[in-house]
C-alpha cells in the first residue's frame, strides 16, 4: 500500500473512559478520525491530487475487524486511486483492524451536473 503512518494509543485516551470502562476499546469513529487527519496531513503535502485538497472526504465504505485496544500501536495504511478515491487499511501486530474507501467530497463551487433544477 502507499503510505504508512504508526500511531501509538496511549493507554489513557479519554474515549477508552466511556468506551466501555470495565473492557476498553476505542470506538470507530476515534479512528477514522485518526486515519482521515493523516490524509489530510498528506494531501496538503502533495500526496494526493490537487482536486482532494482540502476538500475533505467522504467515506464510502468502513468496515471494523477487530477490536483496537489501550496502549496498542498501529499501522494506518492509505493509497490514492486512479479515479481520486483512497484505500486504507488499519493494522495492529499485523491483524487487520480496519479497512475501507474515501472520496473527495465536491468542493461548494462545483455544481452537481447529476442533477438539473426544473
């Protein structure tokens, strides 16, 4: 895959507290965050094409398996693709924890040519 970035969680992340405090685990959406500030740190360095940046992203497709757990390290993995979309993976000590697709979301300024007012 195309780029990888190690990130550490650190035994004491704040969503572990509500996530569930007798058998921690950190929700999805903590690392989708995760993974989409590191795309976004290398779309602005020039890693992916000029019509993503700064434009945000969409997830198309997300899919969670296995559970990421305190103080564990992993390895987000994120390619571009020819059409502008990305692939990324997730893993820990090699096990696959997460993997899915973004797009681009369409900058306010480009019209909608799918659909025409009537």
């Amino acid at each position: 895959m195309g780029s990888t970035t190690t990130l550490m969680i650190p035994e004491q992340h704040p969503a572990f507290s509500g996530h569930f405090p007798t058998a921690p685990l950190l929700p999805g959406v903590v690392l989708l965050d995760k993974l989409l500030r590191v795309v976004e740190r290398s779309s602005e360095g020039g890693a992916c094409n000029d019509t993503a940046m700064g434009q945000g992203w969409t997830i198309v497709s997300a899919k969670f398996l296995h559970p990421v757990r305190p103080g564990e390290t992993l390895l987000l993995e994120h390619e571009p693709l020819a059409n502008g979309a990305i692939r990324f993976a997730i893993r820990s000590a090699g096990h696959p924890v997460a993997s899915g697709t973004l797009v681009p979301r369409l900058a306010a300024h480009e019209p909608d040519h799918g659909h025409q007012a009537g």
